[in-house]
C-alpha cells in the first residue's frame, strides 16, 4: 500500500509531467528514489535543513559564470551603468534578492507554506504557462503580503 506522503509525491510526478516542468519531475522523482531506497528517515532531515541553502548557492555559480568566462567584465559593468534600464534592473535585482530573503525567514519559520507555494507554482506553470522560479521568491513576496495584511488587521 502506497502511503500518503508516496501517493502524493506521485501525484506531483504526474502534475510536473502534464505541465512539462522538468524541475518538479527531476525534484520528485529523486524524493521518490530516496524513499524508495530506505534512506528516507536520513536524508530527508538534512535535505530540509541544508537544501535551500544549497539550491541558493547553485544558482549563484549559475549567475556568476558568465563573469567567469569572461562574458561580463567591468567594460560590460561599465556600459551598464551609462543605461537607465540597467539601473531598473539593478534596483529590481536588489529587491528580489531582499525579498528571497524574507521568504527564507517565511520557509524556515514555517515550513507548511511550501505546499501552497509548490501548488501556486504548478498550477501558474500548467494553466497560464508561468515558469517555475522556486519558492524563495515566492515566499518572500507571501511574506510581503502577510505583513501588509498583519498591518491593516
């Protein structure tokens, strides 16, 4: 008998299939190997204290490897400053990037709004073609409008 935590991993396999987002597929079939293997009970725990962090930290190399190969140098820094769109892009950078942060404080301090935030993403990326950006962001924009309404209540 499939338990309860299995069947809706299994779920969110067929959900990630039908809306062709790869990362959720990716994401749940590793949890499902993981179970699968026994090895549940030891590295779940590690992954839920550990992964968010190391999920930020990869993409960080991701962002940073176009300075590492040389594609953005200061010539580029440079050019960039002179654009007022460039300047946009650098405040919208800080505040995502302030955001997140908040969204790390949300997840850790309450661990549950991930299941609302992974069904929030699946269902902008099966119904209105939305791209999956991760629940950091998410989080922190939740996070946002929890404090707007604890303002106005």
């Amino acid at each position: 008998m499939l338990s309860q935590a299995t069947l809706f991993l299994v779920i969110l396999l067929v959900i990630g299939f039908i809306a062709k987002n790869p990362s959720l597929m990716f994401a749940v079939g590793v949890l499902l190997v993981i179970k699968a293997i026994g090895l549940d009970n030891k590295i779940f725990p590690y992954l839920q204290s550990k992964g968010i962090n190391w999920g930020v930290t990869i993409i960080t190399i991701a962002v940073l490897v176009p300075i590492a190969t040389g594609d953005i140098g200061f010539k580029q820094l440079q050019e960039a400053v002179k654009s007022s769109y460039a300047w946009i892009a650098l405040g919208a950078g800080i505040a995502v990037a302030l955001i997140a942060k908040s969204g790390l404080t949300l997840l850790a301090n309450d661990p549950h709004i991930t299941t609302a935030l992974v069904f929030g993403t699946i269902l902008a990326v099966a119904l209105f073609q939305g791209v999956a950006v991760g629940p950091l962001i998410g989080a922190g924009i939740a996070y946002l409008a929890m404090k707007v309404v604890e303002y106005f209540t």
